[in-house]
C-alpha cells in the first residue's frame, strides 16, 4: 500500500513538471522615416497574423505553448531568444526576422517537447501589403529639381523694391530738409535832418 502511494506521488510531480507551459512575449522596433518597405523572414512552424495599428513603431506579440517539457529548459530557451525577433535597416528597406530561423528538437530527460508559436505583428498604418510578407508605403515626394534651367524669379517684396503705398504716405509726416525764414525788410535811416522845409532853411541863410 505505502509503495503504491509513493509511486502514484512520484507520477504526479512528473507530470505536474511536465504539464504546458505558456509564455506571452512582446518586443518593439523603430521604424525610421526613410523606410519604404518592410520585409519578414518568418520562421516556417510558426503561425503569424500581420496587423496594422496607428503606432510608427513595428510590435510583435509571440504567444509560446511548449508540452512535454520542463520550467528549467523552457526559461533557457526564452533567453536564449529561440521566439525572438531581430531587425536589420537597409537604405530605404527593414528587415524583420525570426531569430532562431532553424529551430532543434527540444528534448527534455530523453523525451520530445512539443510547441506551438502564434504571433502577431502590429505595423505602422501607413504601410500596405506589396508581396508576400512585402509591405510598402508611399515615398514622400522630393522637391522639383530644374537641371539646365535657371531658378524661377522670386517676385520682390513691397519693402524690397523701395515702393509706399498710398495709405502709409497719408499716414507720415515728412520732414523738409531746408527750414525757410522770413527776413522782414525795412527802409534805409537817413542820419542827417530831412524835416526842415528848403524855404526856411533859405531865410534863415537871408538873415
């Protein structure tokens, strides 16, 4: 009796070890502004859903189910980034891909483990599906360039081309340059007695 309940015990904590594990991972990536493209090198067992969000950054979202395995081996192979993503930037395109694109058997006290990856990946808006796993979205338009053509003449401004209107004119008062002074005139004086009538003086030169 006491042989059966410590085998029955010994079985439970190996399946209790053994049950499914599940983990839900999340990683972002920037997207820079001169990005055109978005290519994704996927791994083929997974299963993916590309999604667009109002977000400028790229989000993936892995869900992990993994049976037949351990806590021990199941954390080591989270860290050693075997759901992961990584990005690469080229001059106008980023690539998106699995980590590990070439996953081995897991085996855990000489059994196989099993797992199942669904993931999904949130991208920018802005981008629409070009391709298989080829996203694209429009460049933004350079200016116009004129080669052998002289630049357009810009039209000068009011203040440039020296010109008032007639409405500031009203409303300034202009300075004369030269101020004029009005010199009064007076008659010449005569220092000698011209009061004296000419007879009387000659009687007076008679007596």
């Amino acid at each position: 009796m006491r042989t059966t309940l410590v085998l029955a015990l010994v079985l439970l904590a190996g399946a209790t070890a053994r049950a499914q594990l599940k983990k839900t991972l999340h990683q972002t990536f920037e997207v820079p502004d001169s990005t055109a493209y978005l290519v994704f090198g996927l791994y083929a067992g997974d299963t993916y859903t590309i999604e667009p969000w109002a977000g400028n950054n790229i989000m993936t979202e892995a869900q992990v189910s993994v049976y037949s395995s351990t806590q021990p081996v199941f954390d080591h192979l989270v860290e050693n980034g075997r759901y992961g993503f990584e990005a690469k930037e080229g001059r106008d395109t980023l690539s998106l891909s699995s980590t590990d694109l070439k996953r081995l058997a897991i085996r855990a006290a000489g059994m196989q483990a099993f797992e199942e990856v669904s993931v999904r990946i949130f991208i920018p808006d802005s981008f629409k599906k070009a391709g298989d796993y080829v996203y694209s979205r429009p460049k933004p338009e350079a200016p116009e360039v004129m080669v052998g053509k002289a630049p357009p003449v810009r039209k000068k401004l009011a203040r440039e081309s020296g010109e008032v209107s007639a409405e500031l004119k009203e409303n300034l008062q202009y300075a004369p340059d030269t101020v004029e002074l009005e010199v009064p005139l007076y008659p010449p004086v005569d220092t000698a007695r011209t009061d004296v009538p000419v007879e009387k003086k000659r009687k007076k030169q008679g007596q």
